[in-house]
C-alpha cells in the first residue's frame, strides 16, 4: 500500500516537472517496435550550462533501457537506466563504450535523478540532468548538428536489480540508431516534456535483434564434453575393449574442449567481469584446458611404446588415474560456470543430470566386474580339479581323471609270447 502510494507521488511529481516544462525546447525520439522495443528518448540542451537534461522511458520487461550518444558502441558515451535494488527506483548508470562489448562505467560524468523518475506503471521513466554530457573521453556533442549521431538498445527479456553504477548487464536484445537535431532542443533548460511522437529526430534504420548465443554455446559443449563424451570414451575401453574407439573418443572429446575453452574466451572479452580472466571458474577452466591436453599426450605416447615394446610404462597409471579427477574436476567447474553467469537455476538440473549419467556407466562398468570375477573363480586350478573331481565320482572313481597317470606297461603271461616250435 504504501509502495503504491510512494510511486504514485513520483507519477504525480514527474507530471508537475513535465507541465513546468512545457516550453522547453526538446528533440524526442520516440520507438515503437511493440512491447519489447518500446523507446522515448527527449533531450534538451540549456544555452546558459554545460548540463543537458533529458527524458527516457522504456518497458520493465526488458533488463536495462540505454541511449548512446555517438554514431557507434565503441566511444559513444551510453545512458543506461535499470531498476534499483528496492524495485521501484532507477539506476542510471553512465558508461563509455569501447567496441562490441559491455561498455565501463566512467566517474566523469554524473547523472541526477528527478522526480518523476522510477518505475511506474511497468515503464522505466527518468528524469535526468547530465552533468559531462557534452563532451567525454573518446567523443563530443557537436552543439550545431542538426542530425547528431545516436544509437539506442533495450536488454534481454530479464529483471536486473541493483544500485550499483557498474552492474554488470547482458547483452542487448535490440538494437539500432537515430539521429537528432541538437538546434532544435537548445534554448531554456528543463526535463523535456513526455511525448508520445517524435520531433526533431530521424530513425536512420530499423531495430536490429541479437541474441548472446557464445555463452550458451560454450555451456553446451564443456558440460556435454565432461559428462557425457569422456565418460563414454572410457566405456569403449573399460566395457567393450575397443581400444581404437577409445582413443577416437577421447581425442574428439579433447577437440570439443578446446573449442569449447575458445568460446568461453571469446565470450569472456566482451563482458566487464570476465575481462581480466580471474574468476575461479575461468582459472580452474584454463588448468582443465592443459590436464586434458596432458592426459592426450601420455595416452598416444603410451601407445606408440607399447605397441613397439609389448610392455607397459609409467605413463599409463598417471593416465588411468588421472582421467577420473580430469572428468570430476570439469564437471564441477561447469557448475561454477553457471553460477558464474547468474545461471543458479541450471545448477541443481545440471548435477541431477551428471549423476544419472555417473550411476548408468558406473552401474555397466560394476555389471562387466562381476561377470569377469565370477568367470575368473570357474577357471582357477581349483576350481577345475573341483570340476573334475564331481564328475570322476558321478561315474564310478572318485579320482579325478586327469591325476590317474598313464596305464602300466603289457607284460605277457608265462609261456605267452615265446616263438612256437
């Protein structure tokens, strides 16, 4: 009852800022590409500061709303608004971009919220002085263009809360660029008036969708990698003695990882936290990368020797026991690799899914133990004279027939075998 009543106040004071400032002069953007895309963009310009002021509003369903002021990512200085840590307040966060990546939050520039601002009515609405605006490390307004480069994006389909001016944010979700007429919105300084139609603006392309597919890709692979394809290149030995399969297996499965460990890099670079590659996940990822490099190494040497000597070498115990800490290790990295990207909810799932598959080839391998044991224990040299004995009793001798040794020699009765007369 009383958030409603706090938001409707903030409703009620950014009308009164919008009706005091109905002869500000303004350009406005105004996007309508449906509920996902949604985007007003005013902008005013006093001739008496170096501060601007302007209005940007947005839909709630998507992570975070932003405005670039440039012609590009890379050294436009971007507005970037998300919801407040108490869920109805806004974070306007002011950042530099530096190419296709998560643009840095710079201290250069400050930006004040006034009333008005906050989430109202499922809508980002903020009213904001910008103080630093007009010029910055990397770019600058031009005061006399009349088509300034602009570019704009809205975030994914996510509810990012925080008051923190350096969040990390995800990747947008659209995309695309304007331009304004600087001329128009310079004169007496206020927050532009809310507008539902555009002035004194161009929208130089339609909206552009993108998708983060990197992570998600890098996901897949890793954690298929560890918990379905290395563990199966163990079966082919272990269950089924098929050494070449074996080896096909793992040196695939080695492959994978190292594409896998390649798009994690990839995706990495392009956000703020995972920049400096420091995270536990991404240094135990890296050691993951050489040990199953390692384990390929001393597997193919041990081969190549002994197919030349008929012997086993030491190589072979550190790969044999080597391997089931390199599965066991990759496995939970990857779920230190969910909890990494804000994934928690895939990490429970994920374990669920490794120690079903653990139980079904643990399970074979116990299966192939005992039938090997049991057939071992029929073929002892005890077991066969058992065998034997049973049988030389069942017909009549209670001696085993293999023990009887060889029958006596012939020899003639008296008066046999003499020549006859």
């Amino acid at each position: 009852m009383m958030r409603n009543f706090g938001v409707s106040l903030a409703y009620l004071a950014g009308l009164a800022v919008a009706a005091g400032s109905a002869a500000v002069p303004a350009s406005t953007f105004v996007l309508d590409g449906g509920d996902s895309t949604n985007l007003t963009f005013a902008l005013n310009l006093p001739s008496n500061s170096d501060d601007l002021f302007f209005r940007m509003s947005g839909p709630i369903g998507n992570d975070w709303i932003a405005v670039g002021l440039g012609k590009e990512m890379k050294g436009s200085l971007m507005l970037i608004a998300y919801t407040a840590a108490n869920g109805h307040d806004i974070t306007v966060s002011p950042r530099i971009g530096s190419g296709n990546s998560e643009p840095r939050y710079t201290k250069d520039v400050s930006v004040t919220t006034l009333p008005g601002s906050g989430v109202i009515n499922n809508t980002y609405i903020v009213n904001g002085k910008c103080s630093g605006c007009r010029k910055w490390k990397g770019g600058s307004l031009d005061l006399k263009s009349k088509a300034q480069p602009m570019i704009f994006a809205v975030g994914p389909d996510d509810y990012l809360q925080s008051n923190a001016l350096d969040a990390g944010i995800r990747r947008h979700q659209d995309f695309g660029k304007f331009t304004m007429d600087l001329v128009q919105a310079t004169g007496d300084g206020g927050v532009p008036t809310n507008t539902t139609s555009t002035s004194g603006a161009t929208f130089n392309s339609k909206a552009h969708m993108d998708r983060e597919y990197s992570g998600a890709f890098h996901a897949l692979l890793m954690t298929g990698t560890f918990v379905i394809l290395f563990p199966l290149g163990v079966m082919w030995l272990r269950l089924f003695n098929k050494v070449i399969l074996h080896w096909l297996n793992q040196t695939f499965a080695a492959f994978v990882v190292i594409v896998g460990a390649a798009i994690g890099i990839y995706a990495g670079l392009r956000y703020n936290k995972s920049k400096k590659f420091n995270s536990p996940h991404q240094i135990i990822g890296l050691v993951i990368v050489l040990l199953v490099l390692g384990q390929l190494t001393l597997g193919f040497l041990h081969h190549r020797i002994y197919k030349r000597t008929q012997q086993t070498t030491p190589m072979i115990k550190v790969h044999r026991y080597a391997g089931p800490v390199v599965i066991l290790l990759g496995i939970v990295n990857g779920a230190l690799g969910f909890n990494f990207a804000g994934e928690n909810r895939l990490i429970i799932p994920y374990f669920i899914i490794a120690l079903v598959v653990a139980l079904l080839f643990g399970g074979a391998l116990l299966l192939k133990s005992r039938r090997e044991k049991r057939k071992n224990v029929y073929n002892t040299p005890a077991a066969q004279n058992f065998q034997e004995g049973y049988l030389g009793e069942r017909y009549g001798s209670s001696i085993p027939l293999s023990n009887t040794g060889n029958p006596p020699a012939y020899a003639p009765p008296p008066g046999m075998g003499r020549p006859l007369a």
